[in-house]
C-alpha cells in the first residue's frame, strides 16, 4: 500500500497543468510584449539614415557595404538620405558626409 502511494503513475500530473497554464501564461505574455516594446523603442536620430529596426538595419547597412563596396554605397546611400548619413559599418555607427 505505502509502494502504490508512492508510485508516480499513481497521480495524474498532467491533469492539473492545463487548468493553470492560462493563469500562468497571460501576465508572461504581457510582460514579454511590454520588454519587446521597451526593447524596440529607439531614440530618434536627426541624422538621416537607415533606422535601426532590432538591429537589422546595421546588418543591411554593412551588408550593402561588403556587397557594392565602399564607392558605391556611399553614393547610394548619398542619394537616398542626402549629403550627410548614419550607417553601421562593422556594428558601429558612422557617419558618411559629402557634397
């Protein structure tokens, strides 16, 4: 009797989880929105530039570097944000200024 009692098979665990996940899950899933927003929230720049967006928009930026080379991209980016840019080189903010 004192082996059945202590048998793990004995108790249904499983049952109880779906009853209490609901409760569990909703303040996690609100606080992890809540630190997604905080996370993504970025300070705006007057420098023009490609934004930031979770740090896709570095990788893009350095991406178009190694691609087109260092001429080109200058002059793309030159063209689409005008004579003075913010990019990211290597994960590193850097400022393009031309005329």
């Amino acid at each position: 009797m004192v082996l059945e009692a202590l048998n793990p098979m004995h108790y249904n665990i499983t049952s109880l989880v779906p009853d209490r996940m609901p409760v569990a899950t909703v303040p996690i899933l609100i606080l992890m929105c809540f630190l997604f927003l905080i996370w993504n929230h970025e300070e705006t720049s007057s420098i023009p530039g490609p934004g930031y967006c979770m740090g896709i928009g570095p990788l893009i930026s350095h991406g178009r570097f190694l691609w087109m080379g260092v001429g080109k991209a200058c002059n793309y980016y030159n063209k689409t944000y005008g004579e003075f840019v913010r990019v990211w080189i290597s994960g590193e903010e850097t400022f393009i200024i031309s005329k």
